[in-house]
C-alpha cells in the first residue's frame, strides 16, 4: 500500500486552528521550527486579557509609562464579575509610586490589596510600598530653607522647629502650612549654624557656634545671651531643661547652668576635677540625675539635689565608651548610649546588665549614632550613613531607601503622636505616621 499522505490532514488542522482563533507562531527550538499557539482571538475578545498581556509584555521591557497605562486599561475594561488580581493592584500601585510620584493613586491602588492573596516577596513588597506611603516630605523650600541639612528639630504645639546646619532657623506651623525663616535684623537670629533647640513654656532656646540665644514667645523677639557671647564665641552643643533650670553644653568651655536671669552673671559653670570635661555632646534628664554625655570622659552623672558628678562607669557595668553622642533614658529599666562609631549600648539597670547593639550585629545600619527618640511605635535611632533603626519589642529594624527614609543621614529625630518628623542631611524634613505594633 502506498504510503499515506498526511499534508491534508496538516493543512485540515492549521485550517480549523485558524478559525477557531489561533494563531500560530513559528519559533526556533535546537534549530528546529515548531508551532506556538497563542489563543489571539480569546484575547482579543476579551479587553481585560489582551491589555494585561500588553502590561506585562511592557514590564518585562523596563516600559514604566505603556505598562502603567495597559494596566490601568485592563482594570477600566475588566467585565463585573471579573475579579482583578491583588498583584495587578499591587504592581499599579509600585508604578504610581516609584515611577510617576503619584502618591495619592498609589494609596488608593493599595487599599485595594487582600495581601493573603500575594506570594512571600509580593508581601514584602507591599509592606515597603505601604511604609513608604506612610513618610511625607518636607523639603526646604516649602521649610523656606536655603539649606537641606538639619541639625536640630523640637515640636511646641502646632509649631515645628527647625534647625540647619547652615541656614538658620525656621518655625512651621503643622496646622497651615506655613513657615516663618528668622534670618533679618536684630530682632531675629543671625547666627546660622544650629545645633540644639530646648523649648520652655515662654521661650524657645536655639544654641549654634557663635553662642547661645532665646526667642521669647510672647514678645516674638531675639535675645542673644552674654555670657555665651564675645569675639570668641562658646559653642553650644546640647541644652535641657531639668529641675526649672536650663543646662547648656559645649564644645570647648564645658557645662553651664542658669541660675537666675539671662546676663552673664546669671550662669555657672559644673564642674568637679576632672568631670564632665571640656566637651560636652548631649544631656538627659533620668529621674533626680542629669546625664551628661562628652567626647572623652564617657557618660557623667550630675545629681540634680547636690550638684555632685560622678562616673557613670560602676553603675553601667563598665561602659567603656568615650565618644558619646546621644543619651536616652529608658525609665524604669535603663538607658540608651549611642557613640561616635561604636555603635549602641544598653544599660538594663534592673538586670544590671550592659548590651551592645552593631551594623556587624545587624542591629543598626552604621555605628555612627547620632540622635533616637522614643514613639509608640518603638525607639527609633538615626546614624550617620546607615539610615535609621527601631527597636520594638526586643526586634531590631534598619531602615532605609527602600522602606522610605529619604537620606542616609539622620542627626535629628522628634515626636509629636502619631508623627515621627527626621531631619536629615541634605533632604530637609521627612514625616512618619506610624503604625503602632
């Protein structure tokens, strides 16, 4: 029998692949053609399908702005009992972020989103999506800010207070808007490098390196403060208030305390031996004792009855860190020791145990630790280069570009519920609206 030819029935069923809407596509494989079928006419009956296939093909080729608007046109089109997928709401909602900037379509694409529907990695990237939506930025023209390095932030009511670097002071009120830059005249603050704010209920105090001065709330006027005046002015680091009295730090002169008026007779220095030193970095207030922090004598206590200093070595276990950057008390259980590149301690006095927290423990993004701040949400440390860290509840979280911190360098943190305000380097101010754990 002669052998059967089979082109008919190849032909036959090209033939009936074409009429019932597929397409076939020739593809190279080991050098071989084969058949591809793709159902054309099934997507092309269907709007939804075929503008999804189009979003997708546009993603997989880095096409941000055709990918956006064929997912968007997949979701217009998609019939009633279409169910959008979470990853289609999830990925829309990535685009209008990162892409167009368009914070408010973002959220809205993302209240959209049941994450049991994701996967592991869709999950985490909703968490960083929804994290990120939670900052808002204040950049330094809206702060009317010539200078994007902020070194000090203090909240009074509806007023936010910001230090820079280099250019000045500003006042924001949270409730309008609006800013207010004192930069002219003598009625205003003319020094420019700030680097701690201390407010009191009638005054708001601001030290820089060319001395210390007060802005009086109700008369809205500058006065500079002689005793911290001169031609070689006393740099101010660190101010607190403690007992009704203002403690002021510096670099180079010590610590001070105000004892009666604003002249120059009305400040003492503190001072016994060798302690505190010279350099004073930071103070806190932990129940009767001021703590103060320096460059070279480690932590110094300062008891707030007799004025008596003391080491803070035997009470902490042997901290034997010298260049302190930052104190925070942490009543009743302990206190928080952030240094000049090593790091972060813990002082559990109930324990009478000395923790220590590292970039190499995997605990902080640098350790260089410059401010920290207590929220509901968690204690929050911000360092030179690594972002910002939290701690809650016994876990450590860094943070940074991808969950929403817009710089590297944070040197100062303040809270006002529900808002975290960071003042970063080079980026003005950024916004947390926490989410409580």
């Amino acid at each position: 029998m002669a052998p059967r030819d089979s082109r008919p029935k190849a032909f036959l069923l090209c033939g009936l692949a074409l009429l019932g809407g597929i397409r076939l596509q020739a593809q190279a494989v080991e050098g071989r053609l084969t058949l591809a079928p793709v159902a054309a006419a099934a997507r092309r009956a269907d709007p939804y399908s075929a503008h999804l296939s189009r979003a997708e093909l546009a993603d997989q080729a880095r096409d941000h702005e055709l990918s956006y608007r064929e997912y968007l046109a997949a979701v217009n089109s998609a019939g009633p009992g279409t169910l959008i997928p979470a990853a289609v709401w999830l990925r829309l909602a990535q685009l209008a972020l990162y892409e167009n900037r368009d914070e408010e379509r973002a959220g809205f694409y993302s209240a959209r989103i049941q994450p049991a529907e994701l996967s592991t990695p869709q999950r985490e990237a909703l968490e960083r999506l929804r994290r990120r939506l939670s900052y808002r930025e204040l950049p330094p023209e809206m702060l009317g800010l010539g200078d994007g390095n902020v070194s000090a932030l203090r909240v009074d009511g509806d007023d936010l207070w910001i230090g820079t670097w280099n250019g000045g002071v500003s006042r924001l009120s949270l409730s309008g808007g609006q800013a207010k830059v004192f930069r002219e005249g003598r009625e205003s603050l003319v020094p420019s490098t700030v680097r701690c704010i201390e407010i009191s209920a009638s005054r708001v105090w601001v030290g820089t390196y060319q001395g210390l001065f007060s802005y009086a709330k109700a008369g809205a006027r500058w006065q500079e403060i002689e005793a911290f005046a001169g031609a070689e002015p006393r740099k101010v680091e660190a101010l607190r208030l403690a007992g009704g009295r203002l403690y002021v730090g510096t670099l180079g002169h010590g610590l001070w305390r105000q004892e009666a008026g604003e002249g120059a007779e009305g400040w003492r220095r503190i001072s016994s031996g060798p302690l505190p030193g010279d350099f004073v970095t930071c103070l806190e207030v932990d129940g009767q004792d001021l703590l103060i922090g320096t460059l070279t004598q480690g932590v110094v206590r300062l008891d707030l009855r007799s004025l008596r200093l003391r080491g803070f070595e035997e009470a902490a276990g042997g901290l034997a860190a010298r260049n302190v950057t930052v104190l925070l008390a942490d009543p009743p259980r302990g206190l928080w020791v952030g240094t000049y590149g090593d790091g972060l301690y813990y002082w559990d006095r109930q324990a009478s145990r000395l923790a220590h927290y590292s970039r190499r423990g995997g605990q902080l993004g640098d350790d260089w630790v410059l401010c920290a701040v207590r929220a509901e949400s968690g204690t929050y440390f911000g360092t030179l280069g690594g972002g910002m860290a939290r701690y809650v509840q016994g876990g450590w979280e860094v943070l940074g570009f991808r969950e929403g911190v817009l710089s590297a360098d944070i040197p100062a943190l303040t809270y006002a519920a529900p808002r975290l305000y960071l003042g970063s380097l080079g980026a003005g101010v950024s916004v947390l609206t926490e989410e409580r754990p």
